[in-house]
C-alpha cells in the first residue's frame, strides 16, 4: 500500500473483478509522533450481498464491521475488498447484511505489525474504532500461533480492549471465507469448531467451507443481537440490500 498521506478530495474507485465501490477519502488528524500510529487514509467499503429471501419471517440483520489495515505487508485494498466481498455472500445465509465497511489505513511502529496479545491490547486502546473490529496485520508472535484470530465476549476476560476484535496475517490462506469464519466466531462468541463437511466452522478453511446450519445462524443472531453487534436492518439500507 501507498504509504503517503491521502490527498485532499473524495474518490471514486471501481474494483470491477470483485464489483465492489470505494470511496477514498482524505485521512483525518494524523499523529505526528514517530512512535504512535498514524491514520494515512480511509475508505468505504460496499461489498455486494446476494438477494435474500428469508424462509422464515426473522428479520434482516446488519453487521457494520470496521477494519484496519496496518501498512507496510502484503495486504492490499483489493484483496481486503474482495475478501469482503466473500464473507458477506456468507454471512447472507443467515440474513445477515453487511451494507458498507469504513477501512481505515494506519501506519504504525514495527512492534505493532504482529498480533501479539501484550502490544496488540496496547495498540488497541491507541485506536478505539467501533466494533467488530478486523486487523489485517504481517504476521503473528503469539506463541500458540494462527493464521486468523477471533476475541469475543467469553475469551477477552484478561483482555478487555481485545474483545470483539478479529486478527488476520497476510500468509493467511482463502482470506474470505477465513474472515466470515472469524466473525462467525465473534458473533456467536464462541471458539466452538464442527466436523461437517462443507461447513464454515471447520477448524481448517477451505474455499468448498461455506455452509451454516440453521442452528448456527440462529446462534450468531442471538449472540449478536444480544452483544450490539448486529441491529435489524431499516429503510436506511443502500439500495439492492433485500428487506
């Protein structure tokens, strides 16, 4: 990624491979201090999701994410995109939506470029955007190492400014379906993982890992619902998001 300062002015950016619009817009204040992250730039997201037609008559729901690109690895805005693109196809078999996704590019200290749990809470409280918050970070120092990591309610107890965080690294492999797995995770807040063929809460990722049982999506919904990150959809919904 650019590590620049965003220009002035607002721009419109197709991803035509992912069919996703960005609006780039310029960083707001930025740290001048050469050991505090600094915000370069932000985006908005606007990953498409399939039509959804409700079996039942549960009402839609919205998860409005916020990510955080630290720069300075391989991540790029497409391959972000286009993993949000993925996760929200998803994530709409439970009637869940995800209309937009603030992305935040942050320049940060070399000690912050890896989830490791001791900065990582530190680097939190530096950046309090609203949750769930994902992290598309370098890698990983924590001892018992994942490519991805989810913190929810249950597993955040000795770290408060992780809860409802996601931690992915840059080696991570099929990244959409990795991070639908990831917020699956945060929305149930449980670190629980089955052995069902096709089913996203395998413990190994995989682009045929796409299904959830009714009973899963239920879960997540309650779960969710219950803990503020999910809200009933409105009339406020961009348009093509079903009702």
């Amino acid at each position: 990624m650019n590590r620049a300062r965003a220009h002035p002015g607002r721009i419109a950016l197709a991803i035509a491979s992912v069919g996703l619009t960005i609006a780039l817009c310029p960083a707001g204040t930025a740290s001048e201090g050469g050991d505090e992250p600094r915000l370069l730039g932000s985006a908005m997201l606007y990953p498409r999701s399939p039509e959804i037609r409700p079996a039942s008559r549960e009402p839609i729901l919205v998860l409005q994410p916020t990510f955080v690109h630290l720069t300075g690895n391989r991540w790029s805005l497409a391959r972000i995109a286009e993993a949000a693109e993925t996760a929200a196809a998803v994530l709409a078999q439970c009637s869940v939506v995800i209309p937009r996704i603030p992305l935040h590019q942050v320049e940060v200290p070399e000690r912050y470029q890896d989830f490791h749990v001791p900065v990582s809470r530190e680097l939190a409280r530096r950046l309090p955007y609203p949750k769930p918050t994902v992290y598309f970070v370098r890698d990983t120092r924590q001892r018992i190492a994942f490519d991805a990591e989810a913190i929810g309610r249950a597993n955040s107890r000795g770290r408060p400014e992780l809860q409802d965080t996601v931690w992915i690294t840059e080696g991570i492999r099929d990244p959409g379906i990795a991070l639908a797995h990831e917020l699956v995770h945060v929305l149930m807040d449980s670190g629980e993982h089955v052995d069902v063929p096709g089913n996203l809460m395998r413990d190994q990722t995989a682009p045929e890992n796409r299904e959830l049982t009714p009973g899963q999506c239920a879960r997540l919904r309650a779960a969710g619902t219950a803990h503020g990150l999910l809200q009933t959809a409105d009339s406020r919904l961009p348009q093509g998001q079903a009702q």
